[in-house]
C-alpha cells in the first residue's frame, strides 16, 4: 500500500514554525515515495479553535509550497464517527462511564502528591454496579466516558527518529477520558486522542510523522488503535525546536508563527529550506542550499536526528540571502515592490525597468526583503542625508572643483551622445576619466566625492549603476548642486 501522512493543527493559532516544519519532514517523506499528504484541521476545542487560525494555516502551508492531495478535513464534521467509536468501546466493554466530579478528582490527585505518588486517574468507577451508576446519575452527576487502561502491560512501539520506544502503561496516569461528559446514557464530546486515532484508521493514515512532545499519545493511541481493530500505523517522532537557551521554541521567543517570518521579509522557499535543515541533514552533509523538491530526493527519517534542533537565525538570514541573490530580478522585483510601495515608495507612475535596475543594483545586499526599503530609499527621496564621513568627505580639499566639473558634465548634457538620451556606464566612466585628469587628482576622491555628492553615504551600491538611475531621471545634476550647497 503507498505511503498516507498528515498533518493535523489544531487551529488555535496561527502555523507555528514547529507545526510547519512537522509539516515538510511530512512532506518530504510522502513525497519522497510517491505517497499522499494529507491535511486535517483538528478543530474539536471549540473554545479556542478560530476560523481565522485555520485561515492562516492554510495560507501559510500554501505560501511554503507544501501542497496537500487531500483535504482540508475538519474534525468538527466528523463528530458522529467519534461518537460511534465511543460507543463501540462501551459496547466492547473497553471503557466505561466514570461519575467523579471535579472536586473528588482534584481530592484524589491532592492525596496522591501528599503520598509522594504521581497523580493518576485511580480507576474507581472502572466496576460500578448498575445500581451505583444509577445513584450518581438520580444525584444528576454527568459522566465522562474513559477507556480501559491495562496497567500491567507495556507499549512497544519501533519509531523511525528514536528507535525502540518502550512506554509503560501504568504511567499514561490512570483510565483516559475519550469524551466529555453528558447526558445520562450520552456521549459527550469526544477527545483528541480518540478523534485522532478514529480519523488516521478512516483516513487509512500509514505513517504518523508529528513532534515528540506526542509520545506519550502514541503511547495511548496504540491501546486504541488495538481496541478498535484498526492496524497500527508507523510512527516518527520528530525533534523540537529550541530556543538559544535549549529550551522549546515558544511564543515568549517572539517571532514563531509563519506569517511573522513572513512579515519579516524571509521568503518561502528560503524559510522551507531552512526548515528542513531543522533536525535533518542531507546525505552529503555539506550541502545546505535545496528545494524542497531537491530535498525530497534524498529525505529518509535515518537521517532525522533525536536531539532538539536548536534555532539558528545567522544560518536562516544565510540561506534566505543566498535565495534573494539567486532569484531573477523580475521575480525579486514582484516581491520587493510591495514592501517599497508600502513605504511609500515606487508609485505607479514609476517604470518598471528603472525599478529594475534598482532591484538589480540593491540585490546582492539583501538578506530580508524590508532590507530593501533603506538601501534603495536614496531613490525615491529627492532629499539627501548626508552622513558625517560623507560630510566630512566633500569638504576634503578640491573637492568642490571635482564636483562643480562634474556638475558641468552633467548639464552640459556631454554625457549623452545623442541629444535626449540617456547616459550609458561608458560615458559615465569616461566622464570621471576626464574630470580626474582635467583636475590632476586620483580617481578614488573623484569617486568618493560624487559618491559623497550623489548618495549622502560613503558606502553603497556600485556608484556608476547608481549614478545612471539618477541620470535617466535627470536627477544627478540636482544632487551634485544640493551637495554643493551645503559647502
Ligand atoms: N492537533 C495536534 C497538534 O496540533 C496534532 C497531533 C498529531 O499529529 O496527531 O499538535
């Protein structure tokens, strides 16, 4: 039978980085075998499930590229087949009503801590009598239905990350609840590990791929998928995601949902790749830069490791850089003008090619998209500020004649050679060629100076390129005279 995986938040948040990066080793691993990923919005806790959360969700999987080939399947339509495997627990004599209130069970759990002991579901109304239930039930108790716990055994389980997984019954705290309390003789809402082992038995799930913070569910999960008849699937339990302290990834570290990283100028394909290199490296372990195409190539859980893989922003800001400087300009183009356009720059009126050059000209510097906004305001301003050394730069000696010649260049209109056209980087370079002769000075204060002039900086982007895009506006001739005011 071919490989079936899933993915399965809860939408009671936006895509949390551990969730999305659970979601490419799911990815991965399907696509690797040409099998289905599957996607299911586990939306049963109606308190804090939110429509807007399951819409973040699936933006966020779309945007990163992990396409699903079935669903989305939301749990919230699926009650009844819960309820149905509740009641054919009960039927099977595999799990009971249990009539504890809150009060007794918190007495209990009191009792246990003060014994020393681990709290535990005691499994006291495991055995009542009819005419015990029929008490709780005159004094208007609602049960909760738990399922049968043997005690004695222990669960073994062969996990694709962690090996062997060896899980003492006795430990999973006691009988567990699999629905909510209510009306006498009713079922009430079913609980996730009940839902989720019912939705991967119907959805003939063959591979369970999810965070390790679920051993102790899987643990239960086989004890139900056993009562139910259904076949066990595989399990991988993947690392978690911690923080510089070791400790797990967590929203007091600020950015963890995929739409902030998104708001923060990382790019799809960039944040996919840095993903997967979160817990699982390459058969050649120097190769870091890869699709996600490219990477299901190669994914196999033996090359998933145990340990928690710890967040490395220095190496996140490497491979989305190495993503922006590869990407074709029209494409880095798309995605930079938004952010510019939100800035207030690059209105509609501006063409398209000389955004280009911009784009071009600022690229390579770039290693999160808003970047984009600082380097290339110059542009878009027709005010400039200086920087000191910039400052300090055009009060240098002979610098006022170096750009006052310029300045005559560029009015002159000598830079073109056909009137009404713009200047090429040749006549640009020939232009300070022969301002550096005329005035008898090296090339470099003529650079630093127009660069000084033209920028207000005393660093940036190649000055010819740059100069020319103010050229094709018949703005450099502005910028060289509002330098030379303030001398
Ligand atoms: N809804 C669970 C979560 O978001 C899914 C766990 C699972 O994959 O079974 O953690």
């Amino acid at each position: 039978m071919s490989v079936r995986v899933r993915i399965a938040p809860s939408p009671t948040g936006n895509l949390h980085i551990g969730t999305a990066r659970t979601a490419v080793f799911n990815w991965l691993f399907a696509r690797h075998l040409g099998g289905q990923f599957i996607l299911r919005i586990e939306d049963t806790d109606l308190e804090r499930s939110r429509p807007e959360y399951t819409d973040n969700i699936l933006e966020g999987l779309n945007w990163l590229g992990l396409t699903w080939d079935e669903g989305p399947f939301y749990q919230s339509q699926r009650l009844d087949l819960y309820k149905q495997a509740v009641q054919t627990l009960l039927d099977k004599g595999l799990a009971y009503r249990c009539y504890c209130t809150p009060e007794e069970l918190n007495d209990m759990r009191a009792k246990q801590k003060a014994a020393g002991l681990a709290p535990r579901y005691d499994n006291r109304h495991r055995n009542l009598t009819a005419d015990e239930q029929a008490a709780f039930e005159a004094e208007g108790r609602k049960p909760v239905i738990r399922f049968k716990i043997d005690g004695d055994r222990s669960i073994v389980w062969k996990d694709l990350v962690r090996g062997t997984v060896s899980w003492k019954a006795s430990d999973l705290g006691g009988d567990m609840v699999v629905a909510r309390a209510a009306e006498a003789g009713g079922v009430g809402q079913p609980l996730y590990n009940l839902a989720v082992v019912v939705d991967d038995m119907d959805m003939t799930i063959t591979h369970v791929i999810r965070g390790e913070d679920h051993i102790a569910n899987t643990a239960k999960q086989i004890l139900l998928y056993e009562a139910l008849g259904g076949q066990v699937p595989e399990f991988a339990h993947t690392p978690l995601i911690l923080n510089q302290e070791g400790r797990k990834l967590s929203k007091r570290d600020g950015v963890t949902s995929i739409s902030d990283f998104r708001k923060m100028g990382y790019i799809a394909p960039g944040l996919a790749n840095y993903m997967t290199l979160l817990g699982w490296t390459a058969p050649d372990a120097t190769q870091e830069i890869f699709t996600l195409d490219e990477a299901a190539q190669t994914f196999t859980f033996d090359r998933v490791n145990q340990a928690g893989a710890k967040f490395d922003w220095d190496k996140l800001n490497w491979i989305n850089s190495q993503y922006l400087h590869h990407l074709p300009i029209p494409e880095l183009t798309d995605l930079i003008l938004p952010v510019w356009q939100e800035a207030g720059f690059a209105t509609d009126s501006e063409e398209r090619s000389w955004l280009e050059q911009i784009v071009a000209l600022i690229g390579p510097s770039l290693t999160r998209l808003p970047e984009a906004v600082e380097l290339a305001q110059m542009f878009f301003t027709e005010e400039i500020n200086f920087s000191e050394e910039a400052t300090e730069q055009l009060q240098k000696e002979g610098v006022k004649e170096i750009l006052e010649s310029l300045l005559a260049t560029v009015e002159g209109h000598s830079l073109s050679e056909v009137e009404g056209q713009s200047a090429t980087e040749d006549t640009l370079k020939d232009a300070i060629k022969a301002v550096t002769k005329a005035k008898k000075v090296k090339k470099g204060l003529v650079m630093r100076s127009l660069r000084a002039a033209l920028t207000g900086e005393v660093h940036g982007p190649d000055l010819i390129q740059s100069w020319l895009l103010w050229n094709q506006k018949g703005q450099d001739g502005d910028r060289i005279k509002q330098s030379l005011n303030t001398l």
